[in-house]
C-alpha cells in the first residue's frame, strides 16, 4: 500500500464502518426496547388504558407510578410486588365480577392488602415480576400461589381458634380429630386426647374372636369406592372411626386370637332380682316393653338404628356412640348388663352416661337388646376359628403393635404407640422437593402429593401402612386444607405475634357437682365456658335463663322446648339429689353478670302490661313466625308454653335487648325495642305457664316407672 | 447506495421481529368450579353445581345459619318452619319473585324487616344483627344461586352479579 494511502479509508472500509455501527445501534435499541415490553410494564399500561375507559378514572389513577409497586413489611418477611400487576386490588369500584383480571378488586376481608401483603395467605413468589415466575413453583421457589379453592388453609396458619368465615377449614380439622388421624400423627393445634379408639384390655369378656375378625375384615362403617358411607349396611352420615386396613388372612386370625384372649378382669355377671325375671320372662308384652322403655330414655340421641318405613331403610339417631341396630348379635349379655350398669367400670373415658336403672328396666331393655337387635347373619361369612393356639396369639401379638394399633386402642402391659405415623405439624409449609412422589404420576406438588396421598396411601409409597379412606371431593378438600394450614411454627417473630391461640378452657368442677357432672357426661352434648360438645344448648350461662324448679323437673323429666328435635335429652332415671345438686350449682355459678335478678321485681308486671305484651306478640313484631305458644306458631325458636315456669324475667329482659351478648352465635335476631316493650313483652311472657304434663298414657306409665326406678 | 438501503431495510425487519420473540403469558384455563371459593348445588338440580365467589360463599354461611328457617324447604336441624307460615316466605333461589327485585330493596327488606317494607312483619330486621356487608353477601347469594338465573340491570354500577 502507497504511503499516502495510508490513513485514508478506502470506501469499502467505510461502508464495513457504516454497517457495524448501525448494527450496533440496533442492537443497543433492543434493550430499552425489550425494557419496554416487559410483562409488567404491559400490565401498567393496559391498567392505565382501562382507567380511562372508566368513569372514575382520576380516583383509579389517583396514586398511578409507571413503575414497580412493592409492599414491603420487614418484621413479617413479605416484599410483594403482586399489586405492579394486581393494581385495582384496593379499587372498591372495581369489585364488579365484569372488571378483567389482574385489575378486579380483592374482595372485602379482614386484613387490609397494605398491612399484610399477598403472599401471606396466597403463596407465591412476592419479589418476582413475571407471571410464572410469581405464581407457579420454579427452581428456585417451590412455593406456587394456593388455589382459591384451599385459601382458607392460609387463616389457619395464624388462627388456631376455629373462625365462623371458615367453614371448610373447620370442617376439614374436626374431620382429623373426629377420624383419630391424631392417633398416628402428630398434628398442629390437635391434641391427643384421652382416650381415641376403646380400650381393649378387657375386649375378650365382651365379643368373641369371629366377630373380631368380622370387624378387622369389614369394620362396621364402610366406605365405599363413591365416598357411599354404609353402617352394616345401611347408609349413613355418620363418619367412619375404625378404618379398614390391608390384611391377610393369617393376620385376621392371628389379630381376632390376640385379641379374643385379653380378659385381664373377670365379668362379674349381675343377677337380676328372680322375682322380676319370674314376673316377666313370660308376659308377651316383655319385649314391647323394653322397646318402649329404650325409645323413652332417648337411647337414640347418641345410637342410631336402621328404621324400615315404607319399604325405606334408614338410619335414626345421633352419632356420639356406635350404631346399635345389630349390637345384639355383637356383645356377650352378661356384659351387655354390666355395661349398662357401670360403663365407666369397663371403659373409664367412655362418653357413656351412668343411668340410673330399676332391675325391671334393665331387665326389659337388655331382654329387647338380645332379641330384636340382632342379625342371623352377622358371622355368616366367618370361617370356624375354635380356640386360639399360642403361635396364633404370639402373631397377633406382634402385628397390633407393627401395623399400630395400640396408636389408638390401648391395652394394659402396652406401650402407646405414639407418633406410629410421620410428624405432619408442618406439612403445610413443605416444599415439592422434600416430598416423596414414587412412581405417582402426578403434578410435583404439595397439594397434589396430599390429595393422592389421602385418596390412595400406597399410591405414593407402596410401603405405606396408613388404611385406605374413600372420601367424597368436599371431605378430601376439607382435609386437604386442614392440612396445609399447618404450617409449623410461624418463621418470625411478628408473624409469631400474629397467632389467635386456640381457646382451650376445659371445665373441671369439683366436688358433689363434679361427681354429678361426670356420671352423666353433660359435656358430652352441652357446653361449659366454652367447653364441651354442641349438639345441646349452651350452659354456660343456665343459672340465670332458667328457674330452680324448672331445672329439677327437667332433669327429672326433660321435655323437648324444641319441637322439630329428633335428638332429645335422655332420660336418665335422675335421684332427687343428683338433681339438685346440679340445680343447685347452675343457679349459683352459671350466671351472666347481665342478667342481673335483682334489678328487676316480679311484682312489677301489671295486667295492662302484659296485654300490651300480648298484643306486641302478636300483632306487631308476630313472634309466632318463630316460636310456639299453645300448639300455633314457627318451629324455628324454643316453645313458650311455659316461658314463665321457665325462664327468670331478669333473662328475659336481658335476651330482648340484646340476645347476641348472653348467647353469641343465637340466631334470634337483635330488635329495636323501646324499655317499655321490652317490659312488656316480659310481663306478657311470664305470664305463660303450663305445668309439665305427661302427653299420652304410655309415657305416664313409663314416668311412673322412671319415678319408681329413681327411688330404688 | 442501493447496497446501504438494502442493509437498512435488512436492519429494521430484524428488529421488527424481535417483538416475536418475547414470551406469550399462557393463556389459563379456565374452569369456574376449580377457580371457585366455594361451591353450592343448584336447589332444583342437584346435578348442576354453582360455582360461588368469596363474597357469595360468606352469604352462603349467613344464608344456613339465619335464613334457611324459613327461605329453604330443608333446614340443617330437618323440616322447615317455611310451611308454617302466611304468607308463604319466598325461597331464595326463588328468580320469578326475587330477581324482580331491586339490590337496594332486598338489602332495606332484611336490614330493616318486613314491616318496615309493607311485607309481612314476620320478617325479622337484621339490621342490629348483621353488618351491611353480611347483608349484601347473602342478596349476593341469592343472586348466584336464582332459578331462572338473576341478570343484573343493565346499567353502570350494580353492585352485585350473578355471574
């Protein structure tokens, strides 16, 4: 090349110059420009877009930055940046279901989105600004978003206590403890109670080994492949206890021998008086009789039994205890008797109550038992097993304690065995990669992994010893929710402070009342300060609603005040002094400081004002919608027959001002009445008595029966 | 010349195509059963089930703890106290009586009871009982759960939908 060329560009050069540099430029321009179409810039300005289609635009874009909008709360570890996107989250006027997502308002909770973030409840990676990558699991975030369908999992995290707005969570944790799952696992805010499957120290005095292995092989409630649930074949609400496990059959036999042999106490068998057998063992009207008498105690409230009417098979009755229909075929009837007698001898956490029974009674009522409760057919299917041989026993042995049955059932010489089953108190929390998928061909995900885990145990793990449960899609989400609530403890400390305990106040009198108390089980059904069952009204408060007397007689004699109630108050054959000293301690110690008796006097009530209260009644606020005087009015309240027998007019006064403040889930509405009405109304309501007359003649007998029985 | 337009229209088609490049967000799919808070089965098929939003749902809960006595022909606790009654309470699922009706009226007639709207005075008010916004999750239930289904006024700011 020439020396004076040198230094000068050719053309050719040039135009190599000119090229690159423009294809540097471009691709320079790529990055603002990608910058530009990223996803969350997009949704900023379609949110802008849509704005402005609105009519209230300037308050939707009232607090509108083209840039990244983020929560952060450090005390709870949340940076969400979910509202960049989900902008209209706090927009009251975007609540309509017309308005697109991500723009659609949060629909009206406790929480407000600014003080808690999203990702507290919802899941999800809160610092991401991509869609997936926000809401689905990646490799760095096994954490996806939690489908709608289980958010209530995420109140449980913090609420311990049951919520009302959560009415499937609350389902789902009183399915874990009603089916005993806290038996083998470990569960948070579940306790192991007492007492979960029976006691089987002495179960060898009360069944034989064929109805063992019966039960082993087919446990009474079945659930079938459609989350059908059938009692002996019967079709049921009822929830099944005893599951049924994968066994062979050499373990059947062995089981049902192990288990025919444990009779570490004798039975005592009870003698009934000759002189009632002698009387009754004859007369055809024995069975009737005992019918009658097991209809009159309200056996039924806590037994079922299978009614054919009109050709329909169902099951009646309540569900405390177990289905009685066949119970005849069942039991040994020397236990049978002493059962009745005593059930707290045989099983002392039993929610049995001790009754009060006349030989004639128990005589008739356990003669009805072994003759109509019965089924030919029950063993049919049951193999001759004769006498247990010691190998058979040894073997029996040694699977209750491999297959975990003393995690419920307790024997006296056995360990429990407790946490027989993986620690789930943290579950909820638990990432994809911790869990083990086998060769289930799911989705690798938490909620995945629970549902295939709670509808096939071995489908994820062939060595799984949990039983087989067929649950219907409600029950399986419940669980399922139940489940991912629990969490562990919260991470940090302002989440740790976050935690609604749950409110665990067991109520444990003493003394004569205490005794009283727990022979007839009363917080099996009603409720103490917060503690005990909810199938009958709460007691908390019973001193000041109901007069002394009223209380004796109903215990006496309880009457239903409900008329459309299937499930009555037993009748327990009460001594005069268990009733009294139960009326006593409810007049002294269940007391609501707002219905005070003293500042209202009886005396007071006028005539006038009890015709005003009678008019109120009736015309103006028409109670009987809801309750029932002198056979007219609504099934919905109680009946007030005899509201002035019954209620203390201080309650009264108190209830119609403000029915929430004594009772706080009551669903009688809260009114607006003036002091005048509401005097009223009191006067005119206790003016209505009725003494409590037995109804027909069979009930009289059998209360004179009741009222002999009581005194022997 | 023609050679430097050439590489520029070159240029600018490439970067017309970067736009392709970016990734479409997944169009998701929708089932309005699995999207739903919560579920409840229409009261004349019980075949057919209706998906329910957060809102609907917590009227659901109101709906069988206060009004299902007498707006439901079968209750938790067994018969209804409806049959009892004159005049006949409406069901709540009852479209041909209630879709007529306007949000605010259903919301005065449960806040402030029957006589209150020259309805019958069995009616109870819930004003003291229940929030407004308890009030507007059940008319919101209601709304969903309607034979023949509710359609809301065509008109801007309507509250609640049955959709």
């Amino acid at each position: 090349m020439p020396a004076e060329e040198m230094g000068k560009l050719t053309g050719r050069t040039r135009l190599i110059f000119a090229i690159s540099s423009v294809v540097f430029l471009g691709v320079l321009a790529i990055s603002p420009f990608k910058d530009f179409r990223r996803e969350w810039k997009q949704y900023k300005r379609s949110y802008r877009r849509f704005a402005q289609s609105r009519p209230d635009t300037k308050k939707l874009l009232a607090d509108y930055r083209p840039d990244i909008d983020q929560i952060w709360l450090p005390g709870m570890n949340v940076v969400d940046r979910c509202t960049t996107c989900h902008q209209g989250i706090t927009a009251a006027s975007l609540s309509d279901q017309a308005v697109p997502h991500p723009f659609r308002a949060h629909p009206p909770i406790p929480h407000n989105v600014r003080d808690w973030g999203c990702t507290v409840c919802h899941r999800g990676q809160g610092p991401a600004t991509e869609v997936s990558e926000a809401h689905e699991s990646t490799l760095a975030w096994e954490q996806p978003i939690l489908p709608t369908r289980f958010i209530q999992a995420s109140c449980g995290t913090c609420h311990y206590a049951d919520l009302p707005q959560t009415p499937q969570l609350t389902r789902g944790r009183q399915l874990l403890a009603e089916l005993n799952c806290q038996g083998c696992h470990r569960l948070q805010g579940i306790e192991r109670p007492v007492m979960l499957g029976p006691d089987l120290t002495n179960i060898g005095t009360k069944v034989s080994r064929e109805w063992i292995y019966k039960w082993l092989k087919e446990p009474r409630t079945i659930l079938d492949k459609d989350a059908n649930v059938t009692v002996n074949g019967y079709e049921t609400e009822e929830e099944p206890r005893m599951p049924k496990f994968r066994l062979t059959e050499t373990e059947l036999r062995a089981l049902a021998a192990y288990l025919s042999v444990q009779r570490t106490e004798a039975l005592a068998p009870y003698k009934i008086d000759a002189r009632v057998v002698a009387a009754w063992s004859k007369n055809p009207e024995l069975i009737p009789q005992g019918e009658l008498r097991f209809r009159q105690m309200f056996c039924s409230t806590c037994h079922s039994l299978a009614v054919t009417r009109a050709g329909e098979t169902k099951m009646i009755g309540g569900d405390i205890g177990p289905e009685l229909t066949k119970v005849g075929s069942k039991v040994n009837p020397d236990w049978l008797i002493a059962w009745l007698r005593d059930p707290h001898g045989y099983l002392p956490h039993t929610r049995m109550p001790r009754y009060g029974w006349s030989d004639e009674d128990l005589y008739k009522v356990t003669q009805y038992i072994t003759t109509k409760l019965t089924d030919s057919d029950l063993l049919a299917n049951v193999p001759q097993l004769g006498q247990a041989t010691e190998q058979e026993i040894q073997l029996g042995h040694r699977l209750f304690l491999e297959k975990g049955c003393a995690s419920c059932h307790s024997i006296e010489g056995l360990n429990p065995q407790k946490d027989f089953g993986p620690d789930l108190s943290a579950l909820g929390g638990k990432n994809a990669s911790e869990l083990e998928f086998g060769a289930a061909k799911i989705p690798h995900n938490l909620v995945s992994y629970i549902q295939a885990k709670l509808q096939d145990p071995v489908s994820v793990n062939p060595a799984a010893r949990m039983p087989q449960y067929n649950w219907n899609q409600g029950d399986l989400d419940a669980i399922t929710t139940a489940l991912l609530s629990m969490k562990g403890a919260p991470p940090t400390s302002a989440l740790q402070n976050l935690v609604v305990p749950r409110k665990e106040v067991a109520f444990r009198p003493t003394g004569a009342f205490a005794e009283v108390y727990e022979r007839y089980k009363c917080y099996t059904c009603h409720k103490f300060n917060g503690y005990g069952g909810d199938l009958a009204p709460d007691l908390t408060y019973e001193g000041s609603r109901a007069n002394r007397q009223w209380i004796v007689d109903f215990l006496k004699n309880p009457q239903t005040l409900r008329p459309t109630l299937i499930l009555r108050m037993p009748q327990f054959n009460m001594s005069d002094k268990d009733a009294a000293t139960l009326a006593d301690y409810m007049t002294m110690v269940f007391q609501h400081p707002a219905a005070n008796p003293t500042t209202i006097d009886s005396r007071q009530f006028t005539p006038a004002m009890a015709a005003l209260g009678k008019q109120l009644y009736e015309v103006k606020y028409q109670c009987q919608a809801c309750h029932t005087i002198g056979g007219t009015g609504g099934y919905v309240g109680p009946n007030l027959n005899n509201a002035g027998g019954w209620l203390t007019p201080a309650w009264v006064e108190a209830w119609l001002r403000n029915p929430q403040a004594l009772v706080p889930d009551t669903i009688e509405p809260r009114r607006n009445f003036t002091d005048d009405e509401v005097r009223a109304l009191t006067a005119y309501l206790m003016t209505l008595r009725q003494s409590i007359k037995p109804q027909s003649t069979a009930s009289a007998a059998a209360s004179h029966t009741a009222t002999h029985g009581a005194g022997q | 010349m023609r050679l430097r337009i050439w590489i520029s229209a070159l240029l600018l088609l490439t970067l017309a195509g970067f736009p392709g490049c970016r990734k479409h967000a997944e169009v998701a799919k929708s089932d309005p059963l699995l999207a739903a808070y919560d579920t409840e089965a229409d009261w004349t098929d019980a075949q057919r089930i209706i998906p329910l939003s957060y809102q609907q749902a917590q009227g659901k809960r109101i709906f069988y703890q206060q009004c299902v006595w007498c707006h439901a022909d079968a209750t938790p606790a067994g018969p209804s106290n409806r049959s009892n009654l004159t005049p006949v309470p409406p069901l709540l699922n009852d479209g041909a009586a209630l879709n007529a009706e306007s949000d605010e009226f259903m919301q005065n007639i449960v806040t402030l009871g029957g006589s209150a709207m020259g309805k019958s005075p069995m009616m109870p008010p819930y004003g003291k009982t229940l929030s407004a916004e308890e009030v507007h999750s059940v008319i919101a239930f209601a709304r969903a759960i309607a034979q023949p289904q509710y359609q809301p006024p065509a008109r801007a700011g309507s509250q609640y939908s049955a959709k």
